[in-house]
C-alpha cells in the first residue's frame, strides 16, 4: 500500500516537472490578451465575433508551443510516459474542458444571433463564474496550482475594469488596462519557468558526453 501512495508521489512530482516549461502559461496568456484588444473592435464586429476572429492566432500560437515541446524542450528533459492512473485522469480533464467550452462557446453563439438583451452587470457574472469554473476544473485535474490563481486574477479583470471605467480611469470599460495586466502576468510568468528550464537542463554536446564518461 505505501508503495503505491509512493509511485502516486513519484509519477505526480514528474508530472509536475514535465509541465513547468511555461508554454501553458504563455498560451493561456495568448488567450486573455484578446480580451484586451477585441473591445477595440466590438464597435464594428459586435462582442462575439471580436473575440471568435482570434481563433487563427491561438492556433498558430498553439502550433509553435507544440513545436517548442518537440523540438526544443523534448531534446532537453526527455518524454515522460504516464500510467494508466494519471492518462486516464487527463482524458476525462480534455472530455471536461471540450463540454464546458463547447456549452460557453454555444452560449455565445445564441446570444450573438438571438434578440436577448443581457444588462452588463450579468454579462460580468457570467464571464467571471465560465472563467472560475474552467480555471478551477484545469487547476484541479493537472495538478496545476498556478491556475487557480490565474482563474482569480481573470475573475477581477472584468470587476477591476468596470471599477476604472466606471471612475473615468479607463475606456471600454477597462478591459484593454485589466485584461493586458493579468495576461501579461501570465506571460511574463510562462518566460520565466521558460528560461529557467532552458538554462538549468542545456543540451550537451558530443564532446562534453565524452568527457563526463572519462571523468567517471
């Protein structure tokens, strides 16, 4: 019994170390940066498709972070294999994430074609609790505590806006000022573990190999 709570605390501390690269990070900072600049185009596209028509740059952004883990990071630290415990726990994590996008993706949809009329105050409450519910359920299935924290920090971004604007501090109602801190944090986060992994895992050249082998 304690050895399988101990190959449990193994696999999870590697899995934590696999993600560390800060490309998650990155991505989802990708992401909200959007709601930092969609307001500037809401005016002509309207709220839904300001924000759809960004769908191509998160694809070429996730396509370069899948080519980063490939080609920069896999030849640093390696593949890591999971078991059937930890595989099983990320897909029911993907069949979670495409439900509640799709449902949040949907909602969007109808109200963008539909002759309903939400007042901002419950377009707010709806975007905070579609943005805690999704962080929360990634944060608890990846064992990936920062994304609780950066599902309160994109909770606040749209009450910190309202707040500035509602005080002259800020236009469109603050999301350009609140959106680009919290997704600049997220970037700024992602570099860092980014880099770090980069300088403390170098690739080693032939002849550096062939020296450790003779100082053994």
């Amino acid at each position: 019994m304690n050895d399988i709570i101990s190959l449990k605390k193994v696999e999870r501390k590697i899995f934590s170390i696999a993600t560390q690269d800060g490309l998650t990070d990155i991505f989802l900072g990708c992401v909200f940066l959007v709601f930092a600049v969609a307001p500037f185009l809401s005016a002509d596209l309207g709220d839904f498709w300001s924000s759809a028509v960004f769908v191509p740059f998160w694809a070429v952004i996730a396509l370069a972070i899948w080519l980063t883990r490939r080609y920069v990071i896999k030849p640093r630290i390696g593949e890591v294999k999971f078991g059937a415990v930890r595989r099983n726990r990320l897909h029911r994590f993907h069949i979670v994430m495409l439900i509640a996008n799709a449902i949040a993706f949907a909602l969007g949809l109808w109200l963008s074609f539909s002759n309903v009329e939400l007042s901002g105050s419950i377009m707010t409450i709806r975007f905070v609790l579609i943005c805690l519910i999704i962080s929360c359920l990634a944060a608890y299935f990846l064992d990936y505590p920062r994304l609780y924290v950066y599902g309160l920090l994109v909770g606040l971004s749209p009450l910190i806006g309202e707040w500035l604007w509602s005080h002259g501090y800020a236009s469109h109602h603050g999301f350009p000022i609140a959106f680009g801190i919290t997704s600049s944090v997220m970037i700024l986060t992602g570099f860092y573990f980014f880099i770090r992994l980069l300088r403390a895992n170098p690739i080693l050249k032939k002849e550096n190999i062939l020296e450790e082998l003779q100082d053994e």
